[in-house]
C-alpha cells in the first residue's frame, strides 16, 4: 500500500509539470507560425490531441486577443489541410480546433470591434470557414463541408 501511494504521489508531481507545459509549447508553436509557417504546421500536427486540446482551451480560457485567435486558427486550419489526406480524424480535429477559435473570435468581435474592424474579421473569418469547407471537398469528406459554409 506505501509503495501504490509514494507511485501516486510521484505521478501527480511528474504530470502537473507536463501538463502546466502543454499549453506553453503550443503557445510556442503557434507564434512559431509566423516565421516558419511549414515547420509550424509540420511540428503541431505531431503534437498529441491533449496537448492541442489543452493549448486551444488555454487560449479561449484566458481570452487570447483577436490577433491571436485568427494567427492560431489559420494555423489549425493549415495543419488540417497538411493531414488529412494521411489521417482524416487527425484532420478534422485540427479543422475543428480552428473553427473553435474563429468561433471565439467572433464572439469577441461583436461584443469589441469598431464598425470597420467587425467587418474585415467578418470577412476574414468567412474566409477561413470557405478555406475549411474546401479542404473537406479536396479530400473527397463531402459530408462535413456544407457544415463550414452554414457557419
């Protein structure tokens, strides 16, 4: 029973660590983007779920600027259209993690933004979803496309 408790005890104090730091490295690699936008996408999308997941949630949770929202969701989106050709979960996942930023985005754009600055994020964030609709049509995903252009 002393040896189950000190492996737990050891575990909680590796992981909290680990985990405190997944949010930093995608945080890393998402302002790695704007210099080396291929090496980005290429490191993020071997990036485990968890790690993306946890960085995505990190960023809407502590309310990423408008900036950083598009930068990270045309990196997702860039990523999904790297992936899905090989693994078209992986793929979708990635698209979704952008839909799920653009979605911050706007919401934040209706409640913030100037006349002029809601209409370019309206249209940039259009164009992102057109982008994503076109990545599921380039991969014969017909299904998931129409869902992109509704939103």
């Amino acid at each position: 029973m002393r040896c189950l408790v000190s492996v737990l005890l050891l575990t909680v104090c590796i992981a909290r660590p680990v985990l405190a730091q997944a949010p930093d490295e995608y945080a890393r690699l998402a302002a790695l983007y704007a210099d080396d936008p291929a090496g980005a996408v290429r490191t993020v999308a071997a990036l485990p779920r968890d790690t993306i997941t946890q960085g995505v949630n990190a960023c809407i949770a502590t309310a990423c600027q408008p900036p950083d929202l598009m930068h990270r969701a045309l990196l997702h989106l860039d990523v999904g259209d790297y992936v899905m050709g090989l693994d078209i979960k992986l793929g979708q996942f990635h698209l979704d993690s952008g839909i799920k930023l653009l979605t911050r985005l706007q919401a934040m754009s209706a409640a913030t933004a100037s006349v002029g600055q809601s209409d370019r994020r309206r249209i940039l964030v259009g164009r992102c979803y057109a982008y994503a609709a076109r990545v599921y049509l380039t991969f014969h995903y017909v299904p998931l496309a129409p869902r992109m252009l509704r939103q």
